[in-house]
C-alpha cells in the first residue's frame, strides 16, 4: 500500500507543512481488503503498540469499505471463537445449553453478527460525529473520519470472547481509543475528545443500568 508520508506535530496538533484535514492518502499502514492478512495484523499491531501515531496518521477520508471490513472482521473472529467455545462447553456438559441449541446460536451468530454490527458503527458513529460537531465544531474533517475512528477502536472486540473479563476489558480500552483517535482526527484537546466519547458511554451505561434494575424488580416480585 503506497502512502504519503507527512509531518506530524504533537498530540492533537497539526503539522508543520501538511493542512489539517487536506489529503485523502494515509501516513499509517491502514487495514485494506486487497492484501487483507498483513494490513489486518498491522493494523491491529499498531492499535495496540501506538494508538497516537497510527490515529494521527489515517487518511480523513477516501472510503468507508476497508474501516467497516476491519470492524467487522474483529467482531466475526470473535463471535467465532465465542461460538466456538460454546459449543464446546455444551458438549462436555458445561452449563444448561445442549449441544443442538448451541450449534443454532452459533450459526444465527454468523448470519446476524456483520449485519448489526454495521449498522451499530454507522449509528454510533453518527451519534459521536453530532457531538464531534457541537463540542469540537471541525473545520476540515467530516463524519467519515469519526466512522474510522469508531471502525478502529472496535479492534477491541477482538477479546470479548473472552469469558466474563473480556467484555469489561474490550469496553474500557475501547472507549481509551475513541478518546485518542477523536483527538487526534480531529485535532482537538484531550478533555473535548473525551467529553465527545464519555457522554454517549454514559449514557448508555444508563440505559443498560436501568433495564437490568427493571428486569430484576420484575423477577422479584414474579416470585413473591
């Protein structure tokens, strides 16, 4: 993949020649479905090793394909692997689920997973992107470059199979990059772009609060 190498300054800045937000070529070594394997251990390698360097150095724009395919391809290796393990847990007899209901979850998981996880990027990157507008109001970059940063920071999903601790661990080092990748697309300070990523974690947090306090006083008092 030929790139364009540029002049970067500090977290958040903008460089010393290059405009802000005025080329579509990347300095970064991004994911691209024409050499699929390298690209995606790259890129996932530069995720976790240099977050700053490697969100300072996507393209702004050019297309919407090679982000969604990675998002994508990290939540169906998980929904795998998680699939996988069910299986195998109903088989040796761990836990309530057998072996059939196993098997039918798993494959429902790999028809509906890429379909609500693409719309879910495209959702929460909309929602990210009006709060980009109100809170940071750039001047050069627009709602695609949110989408690869939310396509991005879903490398995390790459350990949600992981039991019980996955979920909390991808959660957390997911919002951590949103938080770097919005700084640094957007060439803002690190308090706005976490105001930007905090607010909608917040609230869902909410959201998800509430209807397990729902759930739960409704089984109480069934039991009564």
């Amino acid at each position: 993949m030929q790139t364009e190498q540029q002049s970067y300054g500090e977290a958040g800045g903008t460089s010393g020649e290059a405009q802000p937000g005025a080329f579509i070529s990347s300095a970064t070594e991004e994911f691209t479905y024409a050499d699929p394997l390298p690209s995606f251990v790259g890129t996932v390698r530069d995720l976790v090793t240099r977050p700053v360097g490697f969100f300072r150095g996507i393209a702004r724009r050019g297309d919407y394909a090679n982000p969604l395919v990675f998002a994508l391809v990290c939540a169906v290796i998980s929904a795998v692997i998680g699939g996988f393990l069910g299986v195998l847990y109903a088989t040796v007899g761990i836990g309530d689920t057998t072996v059939g209901e196993a098997v039918g979850a798993f494959v429902a998981s790999m028809f509906f997973t890429p379909i609500i996880f693409a719309i879910a990027l495209f959702v929460g990157a909309g929602v990210l992107h009006l709060l980009v507008a109100l809170i940071i109001k750039p001047a050069d970059t627009g709602f695609e470059a949110t989408f690869r940063v939310v396509s991005y920071a879903n490398v995390t999903e790459l350990v949600t199979w992981v039991p019980i601790l996955g979920p909390l661990v991808a959660a957390v080092a997911s919002i951590a990059l949103a938080i770097v990748g919005v700084r640094e697309v957007h060439e803002t300070t690190t308090g706005k772009a976490a105001l930007v990523v905090l607010i909608p974690a917040a609230v869902g947090l909410l959201i998800v609060s509430f209807l397990i306090a729902l759930v739960g006083a409704a089984l109480f008092f069934a039991a009564q």
